[in-house]
C-alpha cells in the first residue's frame, strides 16, 4: 500500500462574516481551498523541481522569503490569462509544468453567503412538496448576484425581519424584470417559487464559520481513490502552542495523520497556495465579469467581453494546462467539492472547457472574437442547466466515464445511451421475479431508469411508464434523505398490471 502526502492551503477564508465584509468592494463570496499531493517516494524528485523554480523566481518572494500566490496580483487575471503580462504568464507556465500525472489536486469552493443561508434555514428539509435546497439555491444566488445592502444588512443585524425583507427584494425584482421579460423570465418563476416558500418561514438565526467542509470532501477524495496510509500538512495559524480551528475540524472529520507547519518550512503548502491563488483569481474575475454591479443591471444579459478572448498562443496554452491539471489527470470524482450553490465552480470547469478546444488563437479569430462572449454564455449556460437538472434529482448522483458518442459508463459499471430510445426496457414476465437494484434515476428525457445486477454484472435498464410513479416515489424518499438502494426489488406483472416492490 502506497504512502501519500499531502498539502493543504486556502484562499479568500473571512475570519469574521460581516455585513461590512460582504458589502466591501474587494469582497469574494467563495472560499477556495486546495490540497496536493503524492506518493511519499515522489516527495524528493517534486522538491527538486520546486527549488529550481523558486530559485528562477527568488526576486519575487516576500519579506519572509517565501514564494506565495501574492505575487500574482489580481489586476493580472482582470480577463483571465488574456490580461495576464509576458513575464506572469511565463510564471504561472512554469509553475503548473511541476504538476505530471503522478500528482493527487484536491479543490474545494463554498459560498460564504450560502452558508449564511443553510445556517438561517437549518431546520428546513426537502419533503414530497418543497426542495428545500432548491430555495436556498436561489436566495442564495440572488444574494451573490445582486447583493441587496438591505437584506444583507437584516442577515447580520436583524435577523428576525429578514424573511420579510427578503421577499420585498423578491417582490421588487419581479416587477423590475418586466421590463425584460423575455431574458427574464425564468428568475421570475424562480422567484415566485421561493415567495412561495417563505410565505410560512420563520428563521431561528445563529451565524458562525466552520471549517469541516473542505475536509469532509477530501475524506470522500480519499475512499475514492482507495488511500488509507497518508499524511496531512496544515498551513500553521494562529499562536505557537495552540491548535487552530481547522486542524481541530479536520481531526473531527476523521483525518487523523494531520499536522500543521509554518508554510516557510513546508515546500507542499507553498505548491497548494499558488495553485489556491490562480484558482481563486479566475473565479473571482470571472465572478465579477458575470456578476450584476447594480439593479438596472440586472435585466440585461451578462457576458464576458471580448478582451476574455483576445490572447496570444503562450496565454491560450495556459488554459490548455490548467485544463489537463484539473479535468483530465487524476479524474476522480471528488476531486472538486462544493456546496448546493456551485455556479462559479461550474462556470470555472465550463471557462477551461471551452478556451480547451481552440486550436490555436487563430481559430478564436477565425470563428469571430467579437462572439466568444455569446457563445461561451451559451456553453456555460448549458452546463449550468444540466447540473441543477442533476441537483433536482435527490437519489445519489454517480460519476460517469464517457465511452463515445453513443454511451457512457455510469459508476456501478453499466451501460447508459445518449439516445434513450437504445435502452433496453427490464423484461417483466407474468407473475413475479426479484433482481438486485443497485440504483434508480431518470433520463435527460425525465423516463425512469435502474441499474439492476445481472449475472454479476451491472446493467442499465428502462423502466415501463406503469412504473414511473414507482420511481417518482423513490426519488420522494431521497428527497427526504433516505435513499432506498441497493435493494432487492420484486417486479410482477398480474393481469398486464405492473407493480415493484422493496424486500
């Protein structure tokens, strides 16, 4: 069994949650942390590596003498890499050339405001008639993009009139996207949806900051990719001689092996805060390319500007890394972890996704510099839509491996078709026959589907439509935080009537 190490740094974190914090024109909503790391006999051949790059770049370290993400200034990633000086680009170029296949990314986002929210809103869950995260997401991203000084202000200083406030600010947009109601629309719904909710809610306010939630992810990261011998290294805060809340959260969450250091004395720690940084700079600039300044903003559509496009070969090769980096070595599925409201996340993998597949810059120009921005909405738009399709459907979410064009490999092993139409419908004959369900979900195209096991191996099947009301429930259930499967199910048909039941 092989020895890891690993590093962990972290970006953006408030220590203190106010309404001045979130009102300040430097405020970033996302708290971004990042854990690297390798296996222990790699340790020696990756210092190598980062000495001779610190020592190319021993004129840009602090006072402490310490190479850190403050060397890259935020002004530098204004329109992403394109904004980005010969010799910056020439730094991150050679920074992200320490990473290989070998190496284990682990990055964690939370929204600052979201966990505002989850507090005010504790005590609702999803039943048969409300999503409960399907509220918190929207007043949650509603808060992030139009930050409405009032409502923030009730959050921290009035809690108990916040629900009132909150939806006036509802109220208020709806009227004001009439005047664009064709863009508008769908928030509009959105809206009414959430006024809905919070016609009965009281909140009972109790507002503090946590530090499990990165570790909880990481230790998912961890039973994925099956490593149980490790050891963690913490950035060192606080005064000599006491513990920090995060080391104490990550102790709590069950990663024992975990140690925390002065970051001067840690080679690790240094890696994972340049690479908290360049994350962190290219969420918060395109956070704040896409993001509403002020309310007569918000019935306009937002998209990057054209400058986000206008980059030469070395800056497109940038993106080109970073891509391989975060999406296409070490693909686990908990590599990345974020709470309900993941839209700067997923806007960020859709900004690598799609700079990924230019060629060269000439091929930017060639397909129209002054389009990008509408094309790249269209694309991050459709990933957004897919994910809150994902979120809507509580049962557990399974990675997928793509195959080709025609299917992909869901996680329990089995087969799935693009084209729904390919999928085998379960044979149910009369009478009765029980088969081990491994999961349930449903299609792009909202048909139920279950992945049963058969002759020991999984396969992915659709079910009749008489037994759609059968998944809905299934999925009801999950809502309410019990998830059903694996189970053995019994399938009949009597009379030519379906019917499934649980053993």
């Amino acid at each position: 069994m092989k020895m890891y190490n690993f590093y962990y740094d972290e970006s953006e974190h408030s220590r203190k949650i106010t309404s001045k914090t979130v009102k300040s024109n430097n405020y970033y909503d996302n708290f971004v942390s990042v854990i690297v790391g390798w296996p222990k006999e790699k340790e020696q051949a990756v210092h190598k590596k980062h000495l001779a790059f610190e020592e190319r770049y021993a004129a840009r370290k602090n006072k402490k003498g310490e190479l850190k993400s403050e060397t890259l200034k935020q002004s530098q990633f204004d329109f992403g890499f394109a904004s980005m000086n010969k010799y910056n680009v020439q730094f991150v170029d050679d920074f992200l050339s320490l990473f290989d296949e070998e190496f284990n990314l682990y990055f964690f986002i939370a929204s600052k405001i979201e966990y505002l929210v989850l507090q005010l809103f504790a005590e609702y869950k999803s039943n048969f008639f409300l999503d409960a995260d399907a509220m918190k997401y929207s007043i949650t991203k509603v808060l992030v993009m139009y930050r409405p000084e009032k409502v923030i202000d009730c959050i921290f200083n009035s809690p108990e009139s916040f629900v009132d406030v909150l939806k006036e600010f509802f109220r208020e947009r709806i009227e004001c996207n009439k005047e664009n109601i064709e863009l508008k629309r769908q928030e509009s719904q959105a809206f009414e949806a959430v006024l809905y909710y919070l016609e009965n809610v009281s909140v009972v306010p109790k507002l503090d900051w946590t530090y499990y939630m990165p570790f909880d992810g990481f230790r998912e990261y961890l039973k994925e990719e099956k490593i149980t011998d490790y050891f963690l290294t913490l950035d060192k805060e606080g005064e000599e001689g006491q513990e920090s809340k995060t080391l104490q959260s990550a102790r709590l969450i069950g990663l024992q092996n975990t140690v925390e250091v002065d970051s001067l004395s840690s080679f690790g720690i240094r890696i994972a805060d340049i690479m908290a940084g360049i994350i962190t700079k290219l969420l918060k600039s395109l956070c704040d390319s896409l993001r509403y300044h002020s309310p007569e903003e918000g019935v306009q559509k937002k998209v990057l500007a054209a400058r986000w496009f206008q980059m030469n070969e070395a800056q497109l090769e940038l993106y080109k890394k970073l891509y391989k980096i975060i999406c296409e070595w070490d693909h686990a599925w908990y590599k990345s972890y974020a709470g309900i409201y993941s839209d700067d996340l997923v806007t960020f993998i859709a900004l690598l996704n799609y700079m990924n597949h230019f060629e060269s810059v000439k091929q930017i120009h060639d397909e129209g510099l002054s389009m990008q921005g509408e094309y790249f909405n269209s694309f991050a738009c459709k990933q957004l839509e897919d994910y809150f399709d994902r979120r809507r459907n509580k049962l557990p979410i399974d990675p997928i491996t793509d195959t080709n064009k025609e299917f992909f490999i869901n996680r329990r092993g089995a087969k799935v078709f693009f084209d729904i139409e390919k999928q085998p419908i379960i044979p149910i004959n009369e009478g009765s026959q029980t088969a081990m369900v491994l999961s349930v979900g449903m299609s792009n195209m909202a048909l139920p589907l279950i992945t049963v096991l058969k002759d020991e191996k999984p396969v992915c099947y659709r079910l009749p439509q008489e037994l759609s009301d059968w998944a809905y429930t299934a999925i009801g259930i999950a809502n309410m935080g019990e998830n059903l499967f694996p189970a053995q199910v019994t399938f009949s048909k009597i009379n030519g009537r379906y019917y499934a039941d649980i053993l």
